[in-house]
C-alpha cells in the first residue's frame, strides 16, 4: 500500500481530450492519460485519486472531501482563470497544490495570463502537454517526501 495520496482534479472540458482541438492538446484521452499516471504514481508509492468535472461546485466538493490529501494536482482549465471559489476550496483546505496545463497558458489568449490557482500553488507546470501531469507528480512527490524529513 502507498504512504503518499494525490488528488488529481480536472477541470471543464478535460473530458473531451482526445477529441478537442487535437493541435493544442494531442490526440490521447483523459482517461489514458490517469491510467498512465496512476501506473507511475504506483511505481513511487503514491496512491492517486482522479476525478473530473465540468462543474465547478463538484470540483469544490471533491477538495473538500479530500482534504486529508497529501498533496492535490489540479488542471481547473478555464476555471483557472475565473474561479475564486476553487481558489479559497484550496486555501480553506491548505492542501499542498500544483496548477497545471497541457498547453503554455502564456502563449494563448490574454485572457488566461492571469490564474486564480497560482498564488495559492505552490508552483505551475504547464506546456508541456500530457508531461506536465507526470512533472507535477514527481514534483508533489519530491516536496512532500523532503518536507517529512
């Protein structure tokens, strides 16, 4: 059994992947993508819980029910950028917390400069497509087991 359990949360949309603008994100689904992850979380005794939604409530729900959580990743998509309510989930909750995107949010619309989750993160990972969950993975890994000692 793992010592170590992640949230991954996804956000709005995260569901279509695969099929959705194939360019920006690539051609594999959310559900191959947690299934690779939980193999690589397994592999460094970490017990990862997936959940997704396009609902902004039931992504809140999801934090605060997990709030035993050794860490939590979180792809909110759009609602990265609009949600103060999963923002204040996250600090009410103090779950250790890493944003990521598959896409550089920085290189799109201006409108998804600005991200609600970051300066309640302790760092982003984004860009690098699929890669970036399994970066975030090795990083929350990294961070919790450092901070135990």
């Amino acid at each position: 059994m793992s010592n170590i359990k992640i949230i991954l949360l996804n956000g709005p949309n995260l569901n279509l992947l695969g099929t959705r603008e194939r360019t920006l994100y690539g051609h594999e689904t959310l559900n191959t993508i947690v299934d690779e992850l939980k193999t690589h979380a397994l592999k460094n005794g970490v017990e990862l819980f997936a959940f997704q939604s396009n609902i902004e409530g039931e992504l809140i729900n999801c934090i605060h029910k997990n709030n035993d959580a050794d860490g939590m990743i979180i792809n909110a998509g759009a609602y990265s950028h609009t949600s103060i309510a999963i923002r204040d989930a996250i600090v009410a909750t103090s779950i250790k917390t890493i944003e990521v995107h598959m896409t550089n949010i920085y290189a799109r619309e201006i409108f998804r400069y600005e991200s609600m989750i970051a300066p309640v993160s302790l760092g982003q990972v984004i860009g690098f497509g699929k890669q970036s969950y399994f970066l975030a993975v090795d990083a929350m890994c990294h961070i919790i087991r450092s901070q135990a000692q």
